[in-house]
C-alpha cells in the first residue's frame, strides 16, 4: 500500500472550508485501487492554514492510473479565462506532493 499525501497551504481561515470538498466527489467511490480518503488540518499556524490531504492506495500503478483519469482531470480543471469564476483569488497558496510506502501498519478497530 502507499500513501500519496498533497501539503496545502491556503489563506488563513479557509483550511476547514475547505476540507470537505477534497472528500465530496462521489468519483472516488468508483476509484479503483483507492482505499481511502482523509483530510488533516494542520493546528497552530499563524500565518497560513495547511491541509494534508492522504489517499491511500493498493499501489503506485493505481494512483499512476487516476492521475490519467478524466475524473482526476475534472477535479483539478482550472476556471475558463474570462470567466466570473477565473477571475477569483484562490485560497491556494501552494501545495506539495509527498509519496509514501507504507512499510509497516497495525490497525486497531
């Protein structure tokens, strides 16, 4: 199993707005090789809020796969320029992508 995480620092006060559209799409139940979804909000910052966004998948060649997806494409579409929409600020201010294996997991229910 990995562990793609996505570090996101956004405006401060958007964090928990936020978080629930990373776990929205129904997209995700249909995703194969996704076996979960979680949003962490970073605590005790002062300047910026952070989002770890984790997906854990079965493996490397499933994450590779919805990066190609249209769903992974639709998610990360950008407003048309000259629209209403891309005329906003984003709340983004920069993110980073970190890859894990997970190398040892002790789950207690």
């Amino acid at each position: 199993m990995i562990v793609v995480t996505n570090r996101i620092k956004v405006v401060k006060g958007m964090g928990a707005a936020m978080a629930t559209s990373f776990t929205a799409s129904e997209a995700l139940d249909l995703t194969k090789g996704l076996v979960k979804v979680e949003v962490l909000l970073t605590q005790n910052l002062s300047d910026y809020d952070e989002l770890s966004v984790n997906m854990y998948w079965e493996s490397m060649e499933y994450f590779t796969a919805w990066k190609a997806s249209d769903s992974f494409k639709a998610a990360h579409k950008r407003p048309e320029p000259g629209t209403e929409a891309s005329s906003k600020q984003s709340p983004i201010l920069g993110s980073e992508l970190i890859t894990y294996e997970v190398a040892s997991l002790k789950e207690i229910l």
